[in-house]
C-alpha cells in the first residue's frame, strides 16, 4: 500500500467510526475538501504532515494515534 491510500484509508476509518463524513471532518478540521479529495483520488501522492495534523486535531486525536495503525505498517516507497 502506497502512504497516501493508507492515509485515505485511515480518516475514513475514523470518518466512519465516528459517524462523520470526510466534508464534515474538513469543516471541524479546517482543511479544505480538495485536499482530502487529492488524498483520496491519489492526486496527493505525499499528504502534508500539517495535513494530517490538522486532521488529527479535529478528530481530537494525535499523530502517534492515527498513525498506530496495521495501514502503516507495510508502507512502499
């Protein structure tokens, strides 16, 4: 798995656990939804650390917690 599907694939991991969606996580995360959108299209080949933060802030979790995850453990270059 390439780092930008796992990315991806881990909010709407948490998207769906928490019953949100990626447009709603973009509105309480501050990130605009075309980012998100070239995340998971895979326009984005390297999400932005800040990013991913930004995202993690407004799922009220830290970097270490999303990335502690199987999705990263076998990452490509």
């Amino acid at each position: 798995m390439k780092l930008h599907e796992a990315v991806g694939a881990r909010i709407l991991e948490y998207c769906k656990e928490r019953n949100i969606t990626p447009n709603k996580l973009c509105t309480i995360s501050g990130v605009i939804q075309s980012t998100v959108n070239s995340i998971f299209s895979g326009r984005s080949k390297n999400p932005k650390l800040a990013t991913i933060q930004n995202l993690c802030v407004g799922l009220n979790i830290s970097l270490n917690t999303f990335f502690d995850s199987p999705l990263f453990d076998e990452i490509e270059d």
